[in-house]
C-alpha cells in the first residue's frame, strides 16, 4: 500500500502536475496573443488601420490606450485565477488526509 501511495503522489506532481502546468501556460500564452497587448503597445502611436489623417492619429491613442488597459486587466485577473487553480490542483491530493485527521481529532 505504501508504494501505491508514493507512486501516486508521484504521478500526481510530477507527470500529470508537468501537464497541467504546460497546459495552463500555454492557455495563458494563448490569451496573450489574443489580446493582442504586445502589438497594440509596439504600434502605439501609429496610425490606426493606416489611416494617416489627423483623425486617424487622433483616434489611435485613446483606442489602443483603453485596449491595452482592459487586456492587461483581463491578463492579471486570468492570470489569478490560473494560479488559483493549479495550487487548488496541487491540494487536492491532502483533502483525504485533512478528513481523517478532521474526524480522529473530533
């Protein structure tokens, strides 16, 4: 029995931990390029869709200004509660554990 359970544990963090983990950091990467906050802050004070007039200039700003600000707010909420689940992940194996020490201490 105890080499189940160290064999478990083992799986758990280590092999299907490794995946969960790539997993999310490409789903995180993959939010990223969707949001487009890398290009909107290279392209920054460009023109819009190309649109060298003065209205075309004047729009840009605000725009990417306000698109950035909401993709890095959507990156940093996304990003907590990526965070949250895998450390949620990593304790779910112990809940067992708590149970039975739960009930013998009650």
């Amino acid at each position: 029995m105890k080499n189940y359970l160290f064999n478990f544990f083992l799986w758990w963090y280590l092999i299907n931990g490794r995946k969960i983990f790539e997993g999310m950091i490409a789903n995180w990467g993959y939010s990223l390029e969707s949001l487009k906050i890398v290009p909107m802050l290279n392209n920054f004070f460009m023109p819009l869709f190309q649109d060298y007039t003065w209205e075309g200039k004047l729009i840009a700003i605000p725009f990417r200004f306000i698109w950035v600000i909401f993709g890095l707010l959507f990156q940093f909420v996304y990003s907590i509660l990526l965070i949250f689940v895998f450390v949620v992940y990593l304790l779910i194996p112990f809940i067992p554990f708590v149970i039975i020490i739960y009930n013998f201490v009650k």
